[in-house]
C-alpha cells in the first residue's frame, strides 16, 4: 500500500476542477433564482443576482489566468 501523501494545493487541476465547480455551482444557483425574481416581480434584486454573477465570473477567469499563468512550466528534453 503507498503511503505517500500528496498536497493536492500543488496540482493545477486540483485548483481547475475547484474553479469549475465553483463557476457552474453559482451559474446553476442563478438561473434557478431568476425564475423566482421574474415572478414575484422583484426587478431590484434582480440587478443585484446579476452583480453577483459577474464578480463570480470574473473571479473564475482571474483563477484560471492565475493557474495557468503561476503554473511551472514543463520543459521538453
């Protein structure tokens, strides 16, 4: 049995599959709730949902621009 313990923190995919599911965690929350703000005519929180959806946007880019950009390149022998 290999008793070796690895730091998932490390890996990028561990940090491109959180950011995924984070995206599509809060994108299936927010089309859920926009049913629910159409109708009880709630036009003001409306803009806010939207507000929230584009900060976890840009957030999830941001991410993967970081993991992508911070990650160690592999060079080629």
């Amino acid at each position: 049995m290999n008793e070796r313990i690895y730091n998932v923190f490390t890996h990028d995919g561990f940090w491109v599959w959180s950011l995924l599911l984070l995206f599509y965690g809060g994108t299936y929350f927010f089309w859920s709730y926009i049913k629910v703000f159409y109708a009880s005519g709630g036009g003001k929180y409306l803009n806010l949902a939207q507000d929230v959806q584009t900060l976890l946007n840009d957030c999830v880019y941001i991410g993967f621009g970081l993991v992508f950009f911070l990650y160690p390149k592999r060079l080629k022998n």
